[in-house]
C-alpha cells in the first residue's frame, strides 16, 4: 500500500488565504509551460486540515512540482452575515500572492470547488482588477461542482455541511434555517438576488473575470447540492460569448467527490484542459 503523502507547508496570510512555496529544485523535469501559480479555491465549510483537501493540493504538486499555490478557503458567514467589505478584507492577501510570482511571465492555473469556491474566485478578479486596474490573466479555470442556481432545499444542504457537531447543531441549524428563509423572502417579494445567483453573474463578468482562460466544467447528475442542467447553462451561456470551453459531465459522483471517485480520469483532464490553455 502506497504511503500518505506528507501535507504541504503553507504559509498563514490571513484566516482563508494560504501560500505554498514550492523548495527550488533544479534538477526537476518541470515544464517551462507549467503554471508558476495555481490558485485553489476550496468549498465552503472545508477545513484546510481535511484529508481531502490536502489531497487536492498533493495532487497539484504532483503534476506541476515548481508551482507556488494559493489556498483561500470559503466560510459559511460569507453567504449569510459577513459584509462584502470584511469579507474582500480576508481574501485581499490573496492579491499580494499573485503579484509576489517571481516569474517575469506568471502563468496562472484556477481550480475552484462549488459555489464557495466561485465566490472566492470572483472576490479575487474584483480585488485584482480594483488594486492593478487589470484583469486577472489566467491561463485555465477548472469549476467542479459550480456553478449551481440553489433552491431553498439545496441551499441548506450546502450551509448544513459546516454547522458545528453536538449540541451546538441545533441553535446553528435555527439560525442557518431563520437566514434561509429571510434570503427567500427577499427574494420573492422584492426580487433581490441571493449571493449565489450574483457569484453565478459574475463568473461571466468579463469586465473582471479573463474571458481567454480556457474553461473545463466538471459536474455530476447525481450532485445534491449543484444541478447539473445548472451547470450546463452557464458553460453555454460562457461558450456563446466565446470562451473555450469543455464539460467533463460525471453520472454517479456526489458533490465535490469527483476528483477522488475517478482520479486518474480526472486529473488527466485537469492537465489537459492546462495544456490546451497555454
């Protein structure tokens, strides 16, 4: 049985933002057409010390040895009581580690998970485009399991994931169920957009958002939590304002299980959909 790998060692820049800093190796095969920087962008609710996420990254370093990686993780207050501004305060490091890429010509690989992860991403084109006065040049963008168009029933599903355990469950789930509810009557009485429904908008903002990036949606009908149709209407709706895109469109894996049911598929089409972006 093959070892555990042993977790990378990041570097805390603020409570969601993380850097790993690959040791310099010059006798590693690593292509000049790597990305220098991969940008992970986890969904909500994971923790950074999660077996899965950690595999994420190992994998990551595995294909692309010489990359810098950016972690930023996505907390449930994000959707319900955190303000926009506290919110782009956390992840605003983020933006220092992009810019901090030695490499005269960064080349820059997305991997976001759900709509957490989108959520994240979209905070960091804005905050890039709003500290540089440019857009974010990413190369390629991998969205697995997002971007969804959540009912109220999906909503708690995802929220649900990272409500404390024990006792705690109850008056967490009472205030999680009370925000829902109030998120849904804004919505049908005065039509305001949820966050998830702006995250989804803004994903195809390409005032922010790089419309080259080539695109590889990863989705599964049996998603709980992300609609598949969902998924496919905004690759579609990406597709027709010309970006590059791909749908790798799974039939059995739950929400965010992909890249652990069929690795080796999956993360071949990850480099894949690398390759063909640069």
């Amino acid at each position: 049985m093959a070892a555990t790998p042993q977790n990378l060692e990041f570097s805390t820049l603020s409570k969601v933002v993380s850097l790993y800093i690959p040791p310099f190796d010059s006798s590693s095969s690593a292509s000049r057409t790597d990305p220098t920087t991969i940008i992970v962008c986890t969904w909500m609710g994971a923790s950074p010390k999660s077996r899965g996420v950690n595999y994420i990254y190992n994998q990551f370093h595995t294909l692309f040895p010489n990359a810098r990686i950016i972690a930023i993780r996505s907390l449930p207050e994000f959707f319900m009581t955190t303000s926009t501004t506290s919110r782009l305060a956390a992840i605003e490091p983020a933006v220092s580690a992009i810019e901090a890429d030695p490499t005269p010509e960064p080349r820059i690989l997305v991997h976001l998970f759900s709509n957490g992860g989108s959520l994240s991403f979209v905070d960091v084109c804005s905050l890039y485009k709003m500290d540089t006065g440019r857009i974010l040049p990413v190369k390629s963008v991998v969205l697995d399991s997002s971007p969804g168009q959540p009912t109220m029933a999906e909503g708690w599903a995802a929220m649900s994931i990272g409500l404390p355990k024990g006792l705690m469950w109850y008056p967490a789930a009472a205030v999680t169920i009370g925000l829902l509810g109030i998120t849904a009557f804004c919505k049908n009485v005065f039509g305001l957009e949820t966050i998830v429904e702006k995250t989804r908008t803004w994903l195809n903002d390409w005032t922010s958002v790089d419309k080259h990036a080539k695109r590889l949606y990863i989705y599964s009908e049996n998603d709980k939590l992300v609609g598949w149709k969902d998924v496919e209407r905004h690759a579609e709706e990406a597709r027709k304002d010309g970006v590059d895109v791909d749908l790798l469109r799974e039939t059995e894996t739950a929400h965010v299980q992909h890249a652990f049911k069929d690795s080796k598929r999956y993360w071949q089409r990850v480099k894949e959909v690398w390759e063909v972006g640069v």
